[in-house]
C-alpha cells in the first residue's frame, strides 16, 4: 500500500532535477481480490481454482484472499469470484456499491455457479448445465464460432486446442443476440460468463 501511493524518487543529500524520478501509474500495483466461501484455499490447492488465479495473477498484481468484508476493507481493484457457492443479500449489496464505487467484479462459470443463480450476470442463467464430455453423452466437446465485430474478442484468434466440453445456458430472449460474446459451432451462445475448457 505505501509502495502504491509513492509519487517519486529523489536521491537524498542532492538538488536539481536530475536527482528526481517521478512515478507514474505503471510503476503501482494493483491490488485483486479472489473471494472464496473457504477459509484456506490450500488445503487442497490442485483441484481449488483460487490456486491457479492466484498463481497466475501473483507476478503482476497483489492478491488478498478471504471473506467479502475482508476484502473490501483494502479497497482492491478487481475481485474475482470463482467457482464458490452464490453470494447472501448483504454480500450482494455490498459488491453492487463497490461496482457502482468504479470496482470491476469477475465471476466464472463452474458446477457451483450453475447450480444457484447469480445476481451479477447479464442475462437469466437456466438452473444446471450442459455437459458435453463423459460416457452418457453422445456429443463431441464443440468449437468456437469466430468471433463477430461486436464482441470484445473480435481480434483474438481462437486456438485450435481450444474447445467447450460444459457450459452454463442462458435463457432464451429476445435481446439475447445483442448480449452474446461467443457463438458455438451448433448455435448456443455463451454469455460473458462462459466455462471455457482446453481440450
């Protein structure tokens, strides 16, 4: 927190510009929150998904864990929610005016997630999932359709190694067009919370 809010450097005992370095907004961290509804996320870290957020974030950002109230209280600038059981009213409230405050909330798609529907999503979620791998289904896990201009992928080019083996369906509407990321070889969409697999 001290080292984010220097504004610069100056050499001590020495005057003049040259002996000032000025710190911008590159030089700061930022600071992620990952909720989880788990007091220790490593008890058994390779199957918690707060592990991998945590490690693949830790190089270029400060992480802090734990309960929603513990979080808020550092002012983070992006909290995560992974695939935990869904959130009460106050936790609710809490976030909707952290968001309103300018904070960016991120929450993924997963088995939990499909199972209660979450206050945050653009689009009416159906209860439960679709499951494309294992022995009782009979489709193959699906491509991604290229994305369109209006979709904030437009300029990411999809791997091939990249396909969709489950996912979390939206309910059908007639706005649902105009809030879709992604389209699906076989046509559902994906919401802006897909659960993306590699294959």
């Amino acid at each position: 927190d001290i080292y984010n809010k220097a504004a610069y450097l100056q050499l001590a005992n020495h005057t003049g510009a040259g002996t000032v370095y000025l710190l911008d907004a590159r030089y700061r961290k930022k600071t992620v929150g990952i909720l989880s509804k788990r007091d220790d996320i490593r008890t058994a870290p390779l199957i918690e998904s707060e592990y991998y957020l945590s490690n693949a974030l830790s190089p270029f950002v400060n992480i802090i864990t734990g309960n929603l109230d513990d979080i808020l209280a550092q002012e983070p600038s992006m909290i995560i929610f992974s695939d935990v059981s869904g959130l009460n009213e106050n936790d609710n409230a809490d976030i909707e005016n952290w968001i309103k405050s300018g904070g960016l909330f991120v929450q993924f798609a997963g088995t939990s997630f499909s199972q209660s529907i979450p206050s945050f999503t653009p689009v009416k979620l159906r209860i439960g999932g679709r499951a494309l791998d294992g022995s009782m289904t009979w489709q193959d896990p699906l491509k991604i359709k290229e994305f369109t201009e209006n979709s904030p992928f437009q300029d990411i080019k999809i791997p091939d190694d990249v396909s969709i083996k489950r996912m979390v369906l939206a309910e059908p509407t007639v706005d649902l067009d105009k809030k879709t990321w992604a389209k699906l070889d076989d046509g559902p969409h994906l919401s802006p919370h897909p659960a993306l697999k590699r294959a």
